[in-house]
C-alpha cells in the first residue's frame, strides 16, 4: 500500500507501509511525523549530546575570559605575564631537572590514552562484548584517576611554591630580569624560584587554579560516573538491558573532557 | 529498554535505544596516532619557533592545531560523523556561532577589560 503526501523538512515524500509484521515498522515512517527521534538516537543520548554542548559554551568562556586577561598583561619588563615553560618545567621524581612542560604533555598523554580505552570500550558495547567492555572500561578509569593524581601533583608543586588565589610569586621572568639589569634597572632584582620571589600577575595563579580546577572536577565527576558504570557493567546490568548505551553516553562525557583539555593545556600552556 | 522492536506499538519514544553500529577499531587507532602526532608537533613548534617570526602567527598555528584535533575527537571518539547530518549541524553551528560571537567580542572589546 502506497500513500503519496506531501510533508515539509527532511521528510519522503512517499511512504509505505508494510503489511507484514516481520519488519520494523519504524523504518517507513517520516523522520518528523512524531512519535520516533529524527536522528535515531536514544533520547538520554541526544540530551547529552546538548549537555555537553552548554558544557561547551561554559569552558568557551572560561578561555575566553582567560584570553582578556591574560593579553591585559603587556609582557614588557613591568606587566610580564610568566612563562610556563618557566615555571612548569619540574617532574615527579626528577627534582631540580629543568624539564619544560614535560609533566603537562604526560597529562595530556594519560589523557587521550583514557579517550582511547574509552572509545574501545564503546565499540566493544556494540559488539555485545561483556568482558572487553569491563577491560576497557577499567584502563580508563585508571587512567583518569592518573591524571587527576598527576594535575593534583602540579597543584601541590604551584602552592608549594607560593601561588594561591591571592598571590602569584613568579614576577619577572629570566629575560625581564636580564633586560632589567642590562638597563641598569632593579640590580637586585633577579628571578630565581630558590630564593628570590618578585610578586607576579595574581590572574596567573588564580586562572591557573580556577580553568584547571573546573576541569579537573569535570574529570573527577568522569571518573566518579566511570566507576558507577563499571560496577554495574560488572554486575551485568547492561547484559541484561540488552545494550551498552549507557557505556556510549559515559564515553561521550569522557570524550568532550579530553577535548577541553586539550584546548586548556593549548590556551593555558603553549599561548 | 528494548533494542529491536517488531511492531510500532512496542514503541516508546523516551526509552527507545536504536541498535549500536560498531564501526571497528582501526579507525581509532589511526586517529590516536594521529592526535598523538599533532600533539608532539605541537611541542616542537613550541620549542623551536624561529626568534624572529611573530607570536601570534605561532599561537594561530596551534589553534588551528587544536581545531584539527577537536575535528578528530569529536568526529570518530564521539561518533559525530556518523550521525544523521541534520544532528551534526544542530550540534556544531550553534556551537560555532556562539563561540565564535565570544570570541569575536574578545578580540574587538577586549582591551575594555582592565586589571590596573
């Protein structure tokens, strides 16, 4: 049987109607008619797909606000904003070693490692493949617990040195200094993390804390959701449920983490 | 939560789960190398840009770097791509919009912003 209508937006304009229950129904009928999703995706899928995308807008602007105030700082000799390279060059186990920006690229490592787990375990779910799902699943959430311990370890090495919401100790970096002294300027001013400590823009100790804070919780709230999932992959909830959605939506909570931070560890980092 | 449904009464729209595609994991591991690629290449531009050369061509260079990559996760991690293309839109050009609008008024109203 065969009805010709006429439907606006993304619609066939001819639909068929099976007479035999064998197939599924839903295919023959128009994308937006109701009663089915347009995309043919779960209804928990689409809406964190939307949350993810007003967590979006809140990291955009977090950086964006990052962006207006760190460009405030001139970068000459009395605005210098510090040099991360400079200040973020230690590394577990290797005190005194200059290593610039080592740690945070083994973060960012540990990180997409975790991304990759995650994704594995989510082809594994469509496979219906229980004990590779529990496997990956595993990987990475020992893997976003590593690297909430390794940004925990940058904090503790940041405060350790002085920094707080309030106070930043990391004031002129070795070039400013070294134009200082050529100019005759501040002869006793000098930067040297050991032992004299000029204060520094405030902005960047309190962005560092609050942009890598907020996404450090969204990791934690990850690796908190990953345990809940993998308990209940081990008890064999999604076998049961027949499919492993919940693994896919925790995968895309995961995913856009990954994403965040990379554009943090670009914007706070490398910028 | 029924996965396969045989007839249209069976439907129920708040919990219907349509079945998983598994699309294999070659691709993923391609786009890790490649993301790890990037990534490195990131550092070295970092390390070795030329004393001379501006600042801001070596910070456009890594946001264009960080876009390619949020192309990749978002695209094969997150599966966007094989999604039907009117969600993918949905999703993508308010982002961009939005952003971009932020981003925009960063760039022209910035300077408004004092810290002194």
């Amino acid at each position: 049987m065969d009805i010709s209508i006429f439907v606006p937006y993304f619609v066939p304009l001819k639909i068929s109607i099976n007479m035999s229950s064998e197939t599924q129904v839903l295919d023959t009928q128009p994308q937006w008619a109701g009663g089915r999703s347009p995309f043919n995706v779960s209804y928990g899928k689409l809406m964190m797909w939307i949350f993810l995308l007003s967590d979006a807008f809140t990291f955009s602007c977090l950086l964006v606000a990052y962006g207006a105030i760190r460009f405030s700082y001139s970068g000459d000799l009395f605005t210098p904003w510090p040099d991360p390279s400079l200040v973020f060059n230690h590394f577990p186990f290797a005190h005194g070693l200059h290593l610039p920006l080592l740690f945070v690229s083994l973060m960012t490592f540990i990180l997409i490692l975790s991304s990759v787990t995650m994704v594995l375990a989510v082809e594994a779910g469509a496979r219906n493949e229980h004990k590779t799902v529990v496997k990956y699943l595993l990987y990475t959430t020992i893997g976003g617990s590593a690297f909430l311990g390794c940004q925990a370890w940058e904090w503790s090495q940041f405060i350790g040195e002085g920094a707080t919401l309030q106070e930043n100790w990391f004031g002129f970096t070795t070039e400013a200094s070294k134009k200082a002294h050529a100019l005759g300027l501040f002869d006793h001013v000098h930067w040297d993390r050991a032992t004299d400590r000029t204060p520094g823009p405030v902005p960047f100790a309190s962005l560092f804390f609050i942009v890598t804070g907020f996404h450090g919780f969204h990791v934690l709230s990850g690796v908190v959701i990953l345990i809940i999932t993998y308990i209940n992959a081990i008890f064999g909830t999604y076998k049961r449920r027949g499919h492993y959605e919940m693994v896919e939506k925790v995968g895309l909570y995961w995913h856009f983490v990954d994403l965040v931070w990379v554009f943090v560890f670009t914007f706070y980092y490398l910028i | 939560m029924e996965s396969h449904i045989e007839d249209a009464s069976e439907y129920i729209p708040e919990t219907y789960v349509p079945k998983a595609a598994s699309h294999g994991t070659k691709e993923l591991w391609k786009t890790f190398y490649l993301l790890l690629f990037i990534t490195v290449i990131d550092f070295i531009i970092y390390f070795s840009w030329p004393a001379g050369w501006p600042i801001m061509g070596r910070n456009i260079v890594f946001i264009c770097l960080g876009i390619v990559k949020a192309f990749y996760i978002v695209g094969t991690f997150m599966h966007l791509k094989h999604e039907k293309m009117f969600m993918i839109l949905m999703l993508i050009l308010p982002a961009l919009a939005f952003i971009g609008m932020l981003i925009f008024g960063l760039l022209h109203e910035g300077n408004a912003i004092s810290t002194y």
